[in-house]
C-alpha cells in the first residue's frame, strides 16, 4: 500500500504520524515549522470546562488515552516532556463550591477531584477546588518530534505546495499516495479543499512570567491560568480574539493578562516572554475530521481548538481505526455537519 500523506506537523499531525506508526502503516509528515498554536500552547490537559463545572467532551476515556499516549511517545523517543500536576479552580461565585462538592460524588467526575484540604479555603472569598491533570512543554513535543520523524527520514521540512498536488490521484510531487490527510489548523484557508468547513480563527497571547511561587506542582485558574514550568517560571495565559491572527505579542494582551493575574496574587512578578499563537476552533467546539465530499482519500483533521493536547491522540487513533476497519467516526466530528443548517 502507498504511504499516507499527513499535511501539518503540530499536535494534530503528530498524534496521526505515532497512530500510523503503532499500526505499522507507512506515512511521510510535510511541515513548514509554522506552528503558531501547538508549540505556544500551554499544554495543559485538563478533563475540566470550568465555567459550568463540567467534564470535557469525552473527558473520561480521552483523559486515559491522551496520558497513555504521551507515557507511550516519551518512552519511545527516550525522553520525556509531559508531568503530572493539580489544576486548582479558584471559584468566583458562592455557587460554586457547592456545586464543587456534589460533583465529588458524582462516579463521572470524581475520578479526577481531590479530596478538600485546608488550603483550598485560602483562595478567595469562595475558595478553590482541585482536580488531576498534567501538561506537556508543547514546544519541546513537537521539536523532539520533528527530529524523531526525520531520523527515520519520514519528516519532510517544507511547506506543502498545492500546484504540486494531483488530488484526482493523490499524488504529490511525483509520489502517489494511498491517503492525504491535511491538519493545518487554522491555515486550512490556503487549501482550495474543504474550503466550506467552518474553520474558525482564535488568536491568544501567553506570557512567561518569573514569580517567587513555591508550590510548582498547581496550576492555577481564575479566568486566566498560572502553569508552572519550573524555576519559579509561569505560563499566563490565554487571550481570545476572533478578529485577527496577527502573530505579532500586544502590549494591550499584555495588559490584560497582568490584570487578571493580578486578581490572584499582590506578588510582584517579571514578565520573561510574550508569545502569539492561532487556535484552530469550531462553532459546536467539536473537531473536523472526514473524508472530502467529492474526493476520496482526501481527509480533514482539525478544530481542536483549546483541548488539542488532550483530544488530538484519541482522536488520531479512532481515525486510524476507521482507515482500518471503516468503523465509522463519531457523527458530532463530521466536517460537513453545518451545511445546510
């Protein structure tokens, strides 16, 4: 069988390449090293929505595969980039907490609560409450990654050039391949294909901040959060805009995340880097990923927005799976499930 043909080198492609990989299908991964989301993300897994205390799409089994994954793809390229941490939500309601505590008995959510210690009291004037998570330094994932692929000479550094593509035969710069599948986020506009798949735009700016904070094993969550990445160092994070996908940091985003740290120490802290990325998104906040209408053998893996580190790996696998067994992907990831509507 000829190889697949994976189209953008951040979380989504990665996480296709290993699913190939373990199945033991050949595949070549094209990326130009514009990954203006997946190496600024923060990278943090959380099975948690906060704002309505709920679980994530598919927290459950997602949570499980997507930790597997990372222990699976560390042990592989013998290193490691992922670490456990407690994600500590700073309620803002009186509300909250109690809706906290019946979560706790809850057989869904409790497998990711912690029990209630006497420091969650002393966030606040409602307190905090803290679940399992982890997060993976997303830059160094996907550079040791894109070093891993092109050792085993399956990484092509280059950007993917559409006059070099025959998508009646799927072939490319003279290589047939037996599957094309394009995962590049927010720049799905350049393509002429799946142009009618509601890719939306996200922009959000991330600071790196020194602060004197001892406990570096909690993420901190309060409208923004605080990810500690050792050495005193912090993620702040993230801004939203719809508006743009300006790659250049803003002193307004800036700004604003200084206000809202602010609203969760006095500390005084030092901001080390500003960072820009692209969030691909969707209006349902559920992922693209199917076959073209038209052309078979021509597939779309994107919007995964904000959970990509914990969604990508599961997803990949199942769509690997339908390659497969044509077991059929779930009907809410369809790309074109807005037409018409």
């Amino acid at each position: 069988m000829n190889p697949v043909l994976i189209v953008g080198g951040g979380i989504a492609g990665i996480s296709l390449a290993h699913a190939l990989l373990d199945r033991g299908i050949d595949f070549r991964l094209v990326d130009d090293g514009k990954n203006a989301c997946s190496s600024v993300a923060a990278g943090i897994v959380n099975p948690f929505s906060f704002r309505r205390t709920l679980l994530t799409w598919n927290a459950n089994p997602f949570f499980a595969e997507a930790l597997d994954f990372y222990q699976s793809v560390a042990e592989k390229l013998e290193t490691t980039f992922h670490t456990p941490i407690e994600i500590r939500r700073v309620f803002t309601a009186p509300e909250e907490p109690i809706t906290w505590e019946q979560r706790r008995i809850d057989p869904l959510f409790s497998p990711f609560m912690l029990p209630s210690v006497s420091s969650d009291t002393a966030w606040g004037p409602y307190g905090s409450g803290r679940i399992r998570g982890f997060w993976v330094d997303a830059a160094c994932f996907i550079r040791k990654n894109h070093r891993f692929f092109e050792s085993q000479g399956l990484l092509l550094r280059k950007s993917f050039d559409t006059k070099d593509f025959n998508e009646t035969e799927l072939m490319y710069q003279k290589e047939t391949y037996s599957k094309v599948v394009f995962a590049l986020g927010y720049r799905n506009k350049e393509l002429p294909w799946f142009k009618d798949v509601p890719v939306q735009s996200t922009q959000g700016e991330v600071l790196t901040v020194r602060w004197q904070n001892k406990d570096e094993r909690t993420s901190i969550h309060r409208k923004i959060y605080a990810l500690p990445i050792g050495q005193q160092h912090f993620k702040v994070g993230a801004t939203h805009k719809w508006d743009t996908e300006s790659l250049v940091p803003s002193e307004e985003a800036k700004k604003e995340l200084m206000a809202k740290f602010e609203i969760l120490t006095s500390d005084i802290v030092e901001v080390i880097d500003q960072e820009v990325g692209v969030r691909p998104t969707s209006p349902d906040r559920r992922p693209f990923i199917g076959q073209h209408a038209e052309i078979e053998g021509l597939f779309i893996f994107n919007g995964l927005g904000t959970k990509g580190y914990l969604t990508a790996p599961p997803l990949a696998k199942s769509w690997v799976e339908y390659l497969l067994t044509q077991v059929p992907l779930e009907k809410c990831v369809d790309p074109y499930r807005f037409l018409g509507t």
